[in-house]
C-alpha cells in the first residue's frame, strides 16, 4: 500500500486549492462576460438617449410629419423623411434579391461541391471583396456602371413600359443610370461577400454524420443539402442575411453616389431617389439648427428601422426551431 501524506496542519489539501482557485475564476469569468453585456446594453441605451434628445426639436417642429411626409425643403423648413425611408428599403431589398440567392450558392458550391483548391481560391476572392472600401464601389458604379446601364435601363423601359405589372417598375425610362437599382445592385455586390462568408461558416458546422447517413440512404446531393444541410442552416442564414441588410441600410457613401438625390417616392426602379445614410453624408457639413436635428432624426429612424428587422428576424428563427423541434 502506498503511505498518503497529509498536508501539514493548518494548511488545506492541493486539490481543494485548485479547486477554490477555479471556483474564483469562473466567478471572474461570470461577472466579466456579464458586464460585457450590460455594457452593450448601456452603449445603444446612449446611442438612443443621445440621438433622441438632438433629432428632438425636429420632432417637435414636424411632429408626425417628419416620418409620414414626403417633402424635404431644408430652406422652406420642410422636414419629410417619408421618400428616404422609402429609398432606403428599396435599394436594400433590392440588395438581398439578388445578394442571398448568389451568397447561398457560393456558401455552398465552396463547401459541399468545390475541390480543395478551387474551394481556397474562391474564399480567398470573397474576403478579398468584403475587404474593398465601400467608395471604391460607389466610384466604380458612378463612374462605370451608371453610364453604361442608362441605355440597357431605356430598352428594358421601352420594351415593358406599358405593361401592367413590370410596366409598374420598370417604366418611365432609364434616366442617367443613378437609380434605385443602380444602387441596390452595386449594394449587392457589397453585402455578398458577408452573407457567403457567414453561410458558408454555417454550413460547416453541419454535422458530417448526418450528411452521410441522408447520402448512406440513398439520398441524391440535392436531396442531401436540401434534407440535412438546409434545415440545419436555416437559423444561421438568416443571421447572414440579417448582417447583410444591416450593412445595406447603413451604406453611405456608394448609395450616396449611385442612387441620385431626388426625395420623391416612385415605383419605377429606373428613376433616382434618396436614402437616409446619404442625405445625411451629404447636407451634414451644411447643416445646422433644425435642418441639423432633422439629419439627427433620419439616424434616429435608421437606428429603429434596424432595430424592427432584426427583431422580426430572430421571431422567424425562433419559430421556425419550435417547428423543426416539434417535427
């Protein structure tokens, strides 16, 4: 038998020093995650306080106008924040339309189909676009694209115009190329590389057993991305697409070149408009009293138009895991 030696007297055995000092740690560890959280919670309660109390006498001018009017006349003291939002939604749906169904498939060619090589270069070419600075987009589509697209947008618009429906969006003609889509396609071409990059991380943390058994099953690839891959994502791609709206909403400086700066609300998607980010870029230098508190305002309602779409993101995904669950 092996002789135990007993600590001396008055001291305590190793392992519950160890184990008093772990227990000290974890205590530390708790109280700091959780004022990390507090302190996010107190930085936005600051940003809103903030932002409120500056945009305030704007609100108290305009009232109810300042988010149901659609006329915005520094000069006259007509505050309309109305035809920005409009613009600003647009030009973001427009975004995810054509971003997520492309993100998605570049997410999962890169990890379910490419071979290891080609799967590194298309990674790498994808960080290497979320890396651009977003004034290279907006120089490249106000330089570029919108003169090339202006005469593109007058056949599509001659050919459609007076059509019922698409007539409804695609009429009215091209314009000078600083439009609506203009703006929302060189936006998707900005927020694309954070959607892949997020779904494509998703898609890895599928687990390999249960690719394997829906393909051990007789299950084609599709059939096994749709069964296994899909389903298991869902709540991540949604996060994805949630940060690439995010991203979209706030864009300033490429909208602020692309989109033109006409505060009207249109249906065609041909014609310029304004967003909230770039009309706040571009009159803030210019700003001051109440036209400076109405500017403060667009933020105020960017800030809580942000806030709604994520709130409503994370209900679908809850209630679509209470599905998947109780399936």
């Amino acid at each position: 038998m092996t002789a135990t030696t007993l600590p001396p007297p008055g001291e305590a055995p190793d392992d519950l020093t160890s184990t008093d000092a772990g227990a000290t740690v974890d205590t530390g560890f708790r109280w700091a995650t959780l004022g990390a959280g507090v302190a996010i919670l107190v930085v936005l309660g600051l940003i809103a306080w903030a932002s409120i109390t500056k945009s305030w006498p704007a609100f108290r001018d305009q009232g109810l106008g300042f988010f149901t009017k659609d006329r915005w006349a520094p000069s006259q003291g007509s505050f309309g924040a109305l035809s920005m939002i409009y613009g600003t939604m647009v030009v973001s749906i427009i975004a995810l339309i054509v971003a997520v169904p492309v993100s998605i498939g570049i997410a999962l060619f890169t990890s379910e189909v490419a071979p290891r090589r080609l799967r590194g270069l298309i990674t790498l070419v994808v960080d290497l676009l979320a890396a651009v600075p977003s004034v290279v987009y907006g120089l490249w589509g106000v330089v570029f694209v919108a003169p090339s697209v202006s005469g593109f947008y007058d056949s599509i618009s001659g050919a459609v115009g007076d059509w019922p429906i698409l007539g409804f969006f695609f009429g009215g003609g091209g314009g000078s190329g600083r439009s609506f889509l203009t703006a929302g396609l060189i936006l998707a071409l900005m927020v694309t590389p954070i959607i892949t990059s997020v779904t494509r991380e998703v898609f890895a943390t599928v687990p390999q057993g249960e690719k394997d058994a829906a393909l051990a099953l007789g299950a084609t690839r599709w059939e096994m991305i749709r069964g296994a891959v899909l389903p298991h994502s869902f709540g991540g791609m949604v996060g994805a697409t949630m940060l690439g709206l995010g991203r979209a909403m706030g864009e300033t400086i490429a909208v602020a070149l692309t989109i033109g700066s006409s505060f009207q609300i249109r249906s065609e998607l041909f014609r310029s408009g304004a967003a909230m980010p770039s009309t706040i870029a571009l009159e803030w230098g210019e700003a001051a009293g109440t036209h400076r508190s109405a500017l403060i305002g667009l933020g105020v309602a960017l800030f809580a138009a942000t806030l709604a779409v994520n709130s409503a993101a994370r209900a679908v995904v809850t209630r679509a895991e209470r599905k998947m669950r109780g399936a």
